[in-house]
C-alpha cells in the first residue's frame, strides 16, 4: 500500500486551471452558458443533441429500436455535442439542459415543444409516447423501473469513479482505483446473478431496462469501455456475458450505438439525419 499522506483542505476550493486531465476545463464549479449559440434544428419531430458515450447510446438505441419496431414517427435528427470542445456549455443546449450534459432532446410534436433531458427520463418518455418497452405485467414492469434507476444510481461509480481514475485521472492512484474496482465488480457480480435466471432485466421481456444497462456494463464486459475486460477477469460473470452478447446482436442496438460517435473502427456516425446515414456508417465500418 502506497504511503499514506496528510491532506489539508484549501481555504477556498477554486477551479485548477490546468491538472494534467483533458477534462479539466469542464470540471467547473458554475453552470450556465460560456457563449451564445442556437441549437441546430433538423426536419424531425425529434431533435437529439448528444454524444456517443454510454449515457448517450442509451437514447440512440431506443430511437433505433422504435423504428425496427416500425415506429415511423420516432424519426429523427441526432446533432453532436462534443464536450470536449464545451459544446455543452453552448446557450441553445443549456435551454434545453441547464446541467449542461448529454443527452438532452427536444420533442416538437408538443406544443410548446417539450424539453428533455437525462438519459432515464428521456427513455421513459419515449417508452410512455409510444408505449413500448415498459412491461405491461405489474410485476415486471416493477422489475423495469427497478434495475432502470439501479443503473441510474450504479453507473457513476463506474464512470466517474472507475473510468475516471483507471482512464483518465493525470497520473495512477492506488486507493481510488482500487476502491471502485472493488464496487464495480460487485456490481457486474449484481447483474450475473440476477441474470442467472432472467433472459432480460425484467424477465423474458427486453425494455428500457436492457437499453439503459447494457451500453454501460454490456460494453464494459465485451471489452468496449475502458479497455478493463480483462482487468475486471470479466470471463467470470457468464450469464450477464450472455446477456451482453445477446443484447449486441439487436439491429436496435447495433445502429444506435454509433449515432453521434467520431472514433471506433466499427462505425462512426458524427450526426444522423436519416436512416441511410447509419447504413453508409455501417457499410464503410
């Protein structure tokens, strides 16, 4: 174990201008806009602003789960937020989500047009207009909302706590790793085992709870996320490997998970207009 050393808090915590992270100048201590501009507007009722990270693919893989299921009015326009650059600190995102994150998503169809944004509320929303992927059985649909907001409330420590410190954090910590990884594989050991006797997260019916999960802790065992598969000794965890596997091979899943995405060689699609957009991603993958 590394040494232990005295910490002193500062007088007054301020912003670092510069600690070794690329992340840092988003790690500000206020909200609201750093500049003006108008939010992009496409020919959809539904207008997404977003960024293929987990939270992000939550929503792209709805929106393409609703069309395979020949939703038609689910169509829609996905415009990339980078938050590397502070696109999300941009006046037009920050009227649709003054927490200046991503996903945030505009509806039209409503008058006035409904703002919407994190990740579980957006995919209840869309679940509830088109009364899709909610469980009509009390008891599963029960089952949905509680791994739905499991996963809501789990899914930090995985990517503020684990992804940050293994991946992002300027240099190794030993105590901070080490903690979250010890939770994320309790975690994955959650999910294996309640997967052991369930097809899906809510039993042999795939929904929202699939969609939110999945593109966190399914690309974190198919060794999609952070580069820690092997780390984790994900080999262990069959059932929610399974799961995991199965869940990939969904055409939902397979084009969603690239919308609004600008690395990977299985795919990259910066902004989706339409669905051929998602195929000549596909095609040149």
């Amino acid at each position: 174990m590394s040494t232990i050393e005295n910490y002193t808090p500062p007088e007054i915590w301020t912003q670092a201008e510069d600690d070794g992270n690329k992340w840092a100048s988003i790690n500000r201590p206020v909200s609201g806009a750093t500049h003006e501009k108008a939010r992009d507007v496409g020919k959809h009722p539904l207008q997404l602003y977003s960024l293929a990270t987990p939270n992000g693919q939550k929503v792209t893989i709805m929106l393409e789960e609703l069309l395979a299921a020949g939703i038609d009015e689910a169509e829609y326009d996905a415009w990339l937020i980078n938050i590397g650059e502070g696109n999300q600190f941009s006046s037009g995102f920050v009227d649709v989500n003054p927490n200046s994150k991503i996903p945030a998503m505009v509806d039209t169809s409503t008058q006035p047009a409904m703002k919407l944004f994190e990740s579980g509320s957006i995919l209840v929303y869309l679940a509830e207009k088109f009364d899709m992927f909610i469980p009509r059985d009390s008891h599963a649909k029960a089952a949905c909302f509680n791994w739905l907001f499991w996963q809501v409330g789990s899914a930090p420590y995985l990517g503020g706590g684990f992804g940050h410190f293994y991946s992002y954090a300027p240099y190794p910590m030993e105590y901070p790793i080490n903690r979250f990884t010890m939770e994320i594989k309790r975690q994955l050991d959650v999910l294996d085992k309640h997967l052991a006797n369930e097809e899906f997260m809510a039993g042999d019916e795939y929904s929202i709870a699939d969609m939110a999960i999945w593109p966190w802790y399914g690309n974190l065992v198919l060794g999609n996320l952070y580069d820690a598969a092997t780390f984790l000794q994900v080999h262990e965890y069959t059932h929610l490997l399974r799961w995991a596997k199965q869940i990939a091979q969904r055409e939902g899943v397979r084009r969603g998970r690239i919308v609004n995405r600008t690395w990977g060689e299985d795919g990259q699609l910066a902004e989706r207009h339409s669905a051929q957009d998602i195929d000549d991603a596909l095609a040149n993958a």
